[in-house]
C-alpha cells in the first residue's frame, strides 16, 4: 500500500508544473525569435548588399557625392 500512497503523491505534486509553463514560454519566444528573423532576413541581405557595393565604388578619402580625385602621375 506503501508504493499507491507514493504514486498518488508524486501524481499530486505540482512543483515541476513551473518547470514546464517556464519551458513552453522559453519555446515561444525563441520560436517567435526564429520567425522574426526569417521575415526579415531577405530586407537585410539586400541592404547589406546595396551597402558593400557603395563602399567599394566610393574612393578612398572622397565623399559621396564628390568628384574623384585624379590619381597623381609617376616623376620620371
């Protein structure tokens, strides 16, 4: 009678209820985290892109906008 009177206590015992509610929330925000990043990924590879191709086309030492600086010639 001793092993029915410790499975009715185990099966009442509340305590790792919290555990789960703190894992099922711990679940959705990482789920919620994953579907953000999904949705925006495309928008940021885009713009990372339209970034690097500036930056590479823009001479060093010059502003946007500016008109390049012809390149010195060598004294010969």
């Amino acid at each position: 009678m001793k092993l029915f009177a410790n499975i009715k206590s185990f099966a009442a015992d509340e305590s790792g209820a919290v555990t789960v509610d703190w894992v099922v929330l711990t679940a959705a925000i990482v789920g919620l985290g994953i579907a953000v990043i999904a949705s925006v990924q495309g928008g940021v590879n885009t713009l990372a892109n339209s970034i690097s191709s500036a930056v590479s086309t823009t001479a060093t030492g010059t502003t946007p906008g500016a008109a390049p600086v012809p390149a010195e010639e060598p004294e010969t």
